[in-house]
C-alpha cells in the first residue's frame, strides 16, 4: 500500500495518473481534472508528478483520499462516503461525450466486441463497477443439474438489504423526485442522495431501437460476463407491445454476440423496475440457453408468405418457445400473433387453471429473449402468469411460501433464465446450519437465533439427513447447497403454466396449435 505520509496533492497526482492509464484520460483533460481535484481538496497547488504503476485504485488511492476527505469535512457520515469517493472518480472520468465518441471509433476500426470491451473497462476503472464489493458476492461452484439442466446461483452481498433507518427515510422519499428513477439516462453526471446512488461515472452509449433514442450502459451489480441495460430515453412503465420484439431484434443486431431480454411487465412475474421500459442481455452464459429444443413446428404457409418458420417448446424448467427464423419479418409477425393470442388465452383444464382476465385484470403476459446467430434470430418467449388466489396470495406460478425463506421475491428475467440472485442475508444463515451440521452448536442452540427462524423446517431436514451425527465442512456445504438448489428447482418449476407433466405437455402443444400458425 502506499505510504500514509503521501499528501493529498501527491494522491490526487497518482489518482490522474491512473486515471491517463486506465481511463484513457487525456493529457489536456488530465489538467483539467487535477485542477478540479485540488480545488475540491482545498490544495493551493499540484504535487510534482506521481506514478500509479502498481497501486490499487481501491486500497491505495482512494481509501486514503477518503480519509484525508473526512478528516477535511467532505463527508461525515458512513452513508456520504460513497457519495464523496464517486465525486472524487467523476472528476478523473472522461466525459459521456468523449467515450460515445471513442466507443463509436473502436467500433468502426476494431468492430462491435472491442467496443463493449471498452465501455466494460471504463465502468470497471472508474469504479462505476465497484469490483472489490463484486468479489464479495458467493457464486457457488458445486455442479448442479437438475432434470431439466443446470442452475446456478449467487448469493449477493454487493447490495446489501436496507437497514430500519433507511427504511424510514425511503418514507420522506419525494413525489417528483430528480432523476425519476435509478435508470433514467438523467442519471449520468447526477450527484446521488439518500433516495439514489450517485452517477458521476456512469456512462451510456446512444443507440436507436425501433426508430427511438435509446441507451446501453453496464450493470452495476454484474450478475454475469458483460451484464448489460439497455433503457429507453422516455421514462415509461414497461410494457410488452410488438414494438418490444423489434427492439430486441434492433438489439442483436446491433450486438450479436449478446443476448438481451425484457422482464415481464405485470406485478409478481416482472422485475424489480416496472416504471421504466429497460431491457437486461450480455453475453450468452445463462443456462436455459444451453437446453434443446422439443416439439419443433415446421411452419409453412404460400398463402400467407411463411417459408422460414420454426416453433419449439424450450425443454426448460418453465413453459418456453423458441420462435426460430432467418426472416426476421416472419420472425416477428410469429411472435406478436403468439402474444396476443397468450394475452386473451384461458385453459380451465389444466391445474393449475390458467385465468387470462378476471375482477383483478390481465395476468397473462410474457418475458421475451432474442438472440442471433448468423443470419438467424430465436426469440424465446417464456409465457408468465401473475393471477393470486385464496390459497396463493404471492401467486399461483409464484415462489410457492415453503421457499420464500430462500427466494420470496419476482421471479424475473434472470432467475427464470436459471441464474438465482439470492438476498446477502443468506451467507450468514447458512454459515449458522453449518455450524449445526458440523456439531459446533446444538439444534436447539442455533434456534435461538432469531434469523433462522424461516429456516426450520430446512434445518430438520439437513440434520433428519445426517442422521444427527455431525459431518465435516465441505459435506456440510455440500448439504445445504443440494437443498438451496432443490428449492430453486421448485420455484422454476411454479413458474411454468404448462407443467411439465404428461397433461402439461399436452395443454402445451394443444396452446401452439391454437395460435393460429401454420403449425
């Protein structure tokens, strides 16, 4: 680490430093940012140059800013600290403007990949993608395929859950706060509060979707390789149309090599940001894309000009059609006749019962995938229902309640995809039955921890397995990974309308053939 006796002058030098070597600042902005940096600081004049070659954006510069920053009143509290640290990024990250223009350079002279490579390692640099806290998140490793393929999951502790203090002041939370949520493009350059995290080092590239002004950023939070957004430049409420299909098909045209997908639009089967129409892709490692396709549909028809059309059943966990084309017009007619038709569609038959429109509204809905390859598009279309009864009040193709204590919230496009974002609070709980399992504390002990309250019926069942004779730590792992899995199997499986049963199958097939495609 570098030595504590380094002033702040010489820290804000190795800081724009770095910021020429990992940000491609240039020489002249590189003044200009200096110049920031010291007035903000308070520092009457520039150190003689420093070299960052070697030193940790994190530990080495910017942990002893921070602490020089507070000790100067830049910031008090814990929570101003993130604030302080992003203000301090923003000054040493080149301006929206100039990495629009470079990216659209790269992209022109070195083609798309080496672009998105680009726009990754400004966000990761600038600390936008704060990689340390990413590092903390736990992606089991355990192999795990259940009957209808792999599943993955990560437990997140980037994001930890809101405390009581904070859950009080989202309360004063304005009206008609600026920006209007945390994926409007106002964001960039915004300077953050208690209500949103700040954006000084965000940066979006223009793009244009179904002839509309778009834009496409990195996730923070990084849930898998190149985990991108793209977000509308209107803020709107999401809403599958036709238009949505050729957005996502403008998209992969635009980036090939990714898969980009939209959350279903309703309550309980969207995602967690249902106020603004944003898209969620990257590349291609989420496993419903490794299954094969059943039940393929050679559709054909000279009346109506169909020549290149397949349809398939996903075999996935949910209920899942690949729509298959190199004409992408056949593609999306297919596609929109689908959804409208899945729209309006009931099947009292099937059990659960499948309800299109009752006293409560519309509950049939979609969470449509593109992807190309070559010349040929498929967009998967996973067919959402989000309909409560009495005896399912979070929903009927829902997490069922005996799994909420692993996964109680939407079930969106990642998770239905077959990658499980499970809550930070998990990695101490399971950390508590390990301990149970391994013979470290007694049952009865570990039941006096409130927090695992949710868990006892897992609990019983892990030491129902192990006979109650304690087990060594990686079979205690191995224990609760296998259940946490089995459990995220189960979900999957309530999230399908068309169970995958030999009646479920059938009122499948039997939905395709009503579409009105030449199937």
């Amino acid at each position: 680490m570098i030595n504590d006796n380094f002033s702040a002058a010489e820290l804000l030098s190795i800081l724009c430093d770095y910021a020429q070597r990992k940000l491609n600042l240039s020489p002249l902005d590189r003044i200009a940012a200096e110049n920031n940096l010291l007035s903000y600081f308070k520092e009457p004049q520039r150190a003689i140059a420093q070299d960052s070659q070697g030193k940790d954006l994190q530990t080495d510069i910017l942990d002893p800013l921070l602490s020089i920053a507070k000790a100067e009143y830049l910031w008090r509290e814990d929570s101003e600290r993130i604030l302080c640290e992003t203000k301090i990024m923003g000054f040493v990250t080149p301006s929206p403007a100039v990495v629009a223009f470079r990216f659209d350079a790269i992209a022109s002279n070195s083609g798309i990949p080496s672009a998105l490579d680009y726009l990754n390692a400004i966000s990761v640099n600038s600390n936008y993608i704060r990689m340390a806290d990413i590092k903390k998140n736990v992606r089991w490793k355990t192999p795990y395929c259940g009957e209808k393929g792999e599943i993955k999951v990560t437990i997140n502790l980037a994001k930890p859950e809101k405390n009581n203090r904070d859950v009080s002041l989202d309360a004063l939370e304005p009206a008609n706060k600026y920006p209007a949520c945390a994926l409007c493009v106002e964001n960039v350059g915004f300077a953050g509060s208690h209500f949103q995290a700040p954006r000084q080092t965000l940066r979006v590239i223009p793009i244009w979707l179904a002839d509309e002004p778009w834009y496409l950023q990195f996730s923070p939070y990084v849930y898998f390789e190149h985990h991108a957004i793209a977000l509308s430049e209107v803020h709107r409420p999401m809403k599958i149309s036709a238009k949505t299909f050729t957005r996502l098909l403008d998209f992969v045209d635009l980036f090939p090599d990714y898969f980009i997908g939209s959350n279903a639009d309703l309550p309980i089967v969207g995602g967690s940001i249902l106020a603004h129409d944003h898209f969620q892709g990257g590349k291609r490692e989420l496993p419903m894309f490794s299954r094969p396709f059943t039940n393929t549909f050679d559709c054909k028809s000279e009346e109506d000009g169909i020549t290149d059309l397949k349809i398939s059943i996903v075999d996935w966990y949910n209920s899942c059609i690949a729509i298959t084309s190199s004409n992408r017009s056949q593609l999306q007619a297919a596609a929109n006749e689908i959804f409208e038709f899945w729209k309006t569609y009931s099947d009292e038959k099937t059990s659960p019962k499948i309800v299109a429109l009752d006293k409560n509204g519309e509950h049939n809905t979609v969470t449509p995938v593109a992807v190309k390859n070559g010349d040929e598009y498929t967009l998967y279309m996973l067919l959402r229902n989000n309909r409560c009864d009495t005896a399912n009040k979070h929903g009927i193709f829902h997490s069922p309640d005996d799994c909420h204590h692993i996964k109680s919230e939407g079930i969106g496009l990642i998770e239905a995809m077959g990658l499980f974002i499970l809550p930070g609070r998990l990695h101490e709980e399971f950390a508590s039955i390990k301990k149970v399992l391994t013979g470290k504390i007694s049952i009865l002990d570990a039941m006096q921890d409130k927090s695992l309250d949710q868990h006892g019926k897992m609990l019983s069942a892990l030491v129902a397995q192990t006979n109650a004779v304690p087990v060594n730590e990686e079979e205690a792992q191995n224990l609760i990974e296998a259940y946490v899995y089995s459990t995220c199997e189960k979900i999957l499986n309530a999230t399908a309308v068309f169970k995958n049963t030999p009646a479920g199958k059938t009122a499948f097939i039997k939905f395709l053939r009503s579409a009105g495609l030449p199937c």
